[in-house]
C-alpha cells in the first residue's frame, strides 16, 4: 500500500484507492471464509456414509463369514453408502471447480422437448404422475448449454419428487422476454426463514429425510449456478405445508 501511494500527493485519490483497496480485501477475506467453510461443511458431509461403510466392513469381518443374511444386507449398504460418496463428490467438485459457470458452452436448444425428456425420465424414476403444461405456441429454441440446463431443470422436478406426495406441475411459458419454467409442487413447502438459505450450499431442511431421498444439500447451489451462468435467475415462492413453485427465467 505504502508503494502504491508513495507518488502520489492527491488527497481524494488516495481516499478512492483505499476505499476500492478496502474493497477487494473484504471481497477476498469473504470468499477464504467460504471457502473454508466448504471444507469443513465437505468434509462433515463425507464422514457420515465414511462411518457407515466403515460400521458394515466390521460387522462383515466379524460376522460375514457365518451369516449369509449379515453378508447380504452389509455389502448392500457398503454399495449404497459408496454411491452416495460418488455423487456427493462429483457435485461438489462440480461446485469447487466453478464447472456450473465455467466452461459453458451454448448452442440452441430446443427448451419444450429438453423439459418434456426429463418429466419422462423422472415419471419412469419415480413411477408417478407428473404434469406437464407448455404455453409456447411455437417450438422455441434459446441458446444454452444442454447438458447443464438439462441438469438445472433435473435438480428441481426431482426435487419436487422428493419433498411433495401430491401433484406436481411443470410450466413452460414465454413472459416479457423471457422464458420461465416453473416447477410447481404441494409438497412441504419453505417457510420465509428457509427460504433465505435455500440455495445455500449443503443447506437442508430436513437432513434425514434428505438423505433417505439420496440428497446432498447442494442441488439447488447448482442449479442456481448454472440458471446464473446463462444470464438467468431462479425464484421461489412457498408456503410450509401447502407446497413450492420454482421459476428458472431465462432470457429468450
Ligand atoms: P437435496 O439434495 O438435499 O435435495 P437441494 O439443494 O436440492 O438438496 O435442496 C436443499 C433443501 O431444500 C432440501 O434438502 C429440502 O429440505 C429443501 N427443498 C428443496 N426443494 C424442495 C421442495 N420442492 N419442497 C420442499 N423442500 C424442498
């Protein structure tokens, strides 16, 4: 600091450039404190299926070799426990790597048929109903990256399978320029003070009934990202225990 302002004697500029110099170390003081939260938040999240693969290893060395049922229900739960490790780490090296946001590469898309494939394979996952509403009249193309918003739209219909028993909606409309998706659900719901953390990374409302539905707490960090990389934002409105709309807008 001393050498930056060594030359120069103007009071105001000198205040400028400790105002934008204050600036940038808070901006980098604010991303080291994420970043070590990350850490410690990934690695929390790991130890959990760690310790059970760890658990079941021991009952299997113990007990495996005389009780063939031990042998089954421990190496079901070791495979489980182990895909779950799977797709936490690839989500948060997603995260750690900016891959959401960086890397993207755009090409027109074809947004009617892209949310049509993934209700289809969602209905197959799930094994229910999910309704599908699109307002455009033309088949409309807008330029983004498939596979990422493929993943983005994913991430909120699955979502609104996990958390809602009832009917879910899925609209695809064009407003103001824009073209909104919106995953309508009468689930949960979010109250206000949830929904403040929503997109948070790891945030979860409810960690057990998360986990048994295979959640990792950063699906909608992702989606946000990617929502965000292509010029876009995400919105929510929620009420607890009536249910949850999601709307990515995407500018057309
Ligand atoms: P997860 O992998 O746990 O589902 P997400 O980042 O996708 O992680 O969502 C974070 C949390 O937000 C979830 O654990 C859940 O508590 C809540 N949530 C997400 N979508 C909905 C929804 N449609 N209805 C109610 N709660 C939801």
């Amino acid at each position: 600091w001393e050498k930056i302002t060594a030359h120069n004697n103007n009071k105001d500029e000198i205040a400028d450039m400790q105002q934008a110099y204050n600036h940038m170390i808070d901006r980098i003081d604010e991303n080291m404190t994420k970043q070590i939260r990350f850490v410690s938040d990934a690695s929390h999240e790991l130890k959990t299926p760690l310790s059970v693969i760890t658990s079941y290893a021991e009952l299997l060395q113990r007990r495996g070799k005389q009780r063939p049922e031990i042998f089954d229900e421990s190496v079901e739960a070791i495979l489980s426990e182990a895909g779950r490790m799977k797709h936490l780490t690839e989500q948060m090296l997603m995260l750690a790597k900016n891959e959401a946001i960086e890397n993207v590469r755009f090409e027109p898309v074809d947004i009617s048929q892209m949310v049509r494939d993934v209700v289809r394979s969602l209905t197959l996952a799930y094994k229910r109903e999910i309704h599908y509403y699109d307002m455009i009249e033309q088949s409309l193309t807008v330029s983004a990256d498939e596979q990422k918003m493929n993943q983005a739209i994913y991430i909120l219909v699955d979502n609104a399978c996990k958390y809602s028993d009832r009917e879910i909606n899925i609209y695809i409309e064009e407003k103001d320029k824009q073209l909104l998706i919106s995953v309508q659900d009468f689930g949960d719901g979010l109250s206000k003070e949830e929904q403040e953390f929503i997109f948070d990374r790891f945030f979860r409302v409810d960690k057990a009934r998360s986990r048994k539905a295979g959640g990792t707490g950063l699906g909608l960090a992702i989606c946000k990202a990617i929502v965000e990389a292509h010029g876009g934002k995400i919105s929510i409105e929620s009420r607890l225990n009536e249910g949850s709309t999601f709307t990515i807008h995407l500018p057309k």
